[in-house]
C-alpha cells in the first residue's frame, strides 16, 4: 500500500491549478516537447511566491532528485500511455483497472517529486513582485533543467496559449 499524499502548499497549488484546459496544454508541452508539467507548475508557483529559479548548478537539490524523474516517474508514465489502447479486446476492463492504478503510481511519485521541488524553493533568492518573473523561471527551466536550447515557433505558441491561461 501507498503512503498517502506528502500536503505542502505547492501540491495543494498544483491539484488546484490543474484544470481540464491548463492540462490539455500542459500535457502536450510535455508530450510533443519533453518539458515537464511539475517543472511548469513550479515555475508558476515559484513566480506567485516571488521566488527565482536557479541554475542547475546553483540548486542544492537538483543534483539528488533529477534521477527520480529520469528512472521512477518518466518510466511509469510510459507504462499507462501504452495502456491507452487495451492490449487484448477481452481484457479492457482489467487493462483499464490497471492503468488506473498506474496512474495513482505515477502521481504518487510526482506528489514526492514535487514535495522535494518545494522544500528546495525555501533556498531560492527572492525577489519583488515582477510580471518578468514568471517567463525568466520558465525560460530557465527550458534552457537548463530541461535541455532545450532553442524554442520554435510552435512550442513558443503552445507556451503563449499556456500562459494566457496562467494570468
């Protein structure tokens, strides 16, 4: 059995911000581009909370948790995305069951992820209230953490149309 849900304020941000749209965007920047969604939301919250993103380097828990998404939570998502079209037409109900709780595995481990995400932001530079804030810890994040280093005119868009949605 899975130990409950690790509550912190950023958990409690991200269950809340999620809606329908926002994860409609979030997910395809996540499946067309590799960003991922607990990193976008951090940014978020990091932003709301007047808070910078650092570089890789200069974040102290970086270093010791990169590996759980890599080769705990990225695997598992592999695992329930297969499981979207059922394998054998006998067995849909039993391929859904278990894709469900796939899926409560996978958010089991984004909750710590994001636990860990959070008790590293209490070492973030703060800074005043700043509209610029936000695109900086995202630009950051795509440039650094999550290798990108160029942005097309699509994903610029799809990032657009998500921040929007942000505001």
């Amino acid at each position: 059995m899975l130990s409950p849900s690790i509550d912190n304020e950023f958990w409690s941000f991200a269950v809340a911000y999620y809606t329908p749209e926002k994860e409609q965007i979030l997910l395809a920047l996540q499946d067309d581009y590799g960003l991922d969604c607990c990193w976008l939301l951090f940014c978020v919250w990091l932003s709301q909370n007047n808070k910078v993103l650092p570089l890789p380097e200069d974040n102290p828990v970086y270093q010791h948790i990169k590996g759980w998404n890599k080769q705990i939570i990225e695997p598992i998502r592999r695992v329930r995305q297969r499981l979207k079209v059922p394998v054998v037409k006998y067995a849909i109900t039993q391929g859904y069951k278990l894709r469900q709780q796939i899926k409560h595995l996978e958010l089991w481990a984004e909750n710590r992820f994001m636990y860990w995400l959070y008790c590293s932001a209490a070492c973030y530079m703060e800074t005043s209230e700043d509209k610029a804030l936000l695109r900086h810890n995202i630009d950051c994040y795509i440039k650094h953490y999550a290798g990108l280093s160029t942005i097309n005119r699509k994903l610029k868009k799809q990032l657009e149309q998500w921040l929007v949605l942000v505001h």
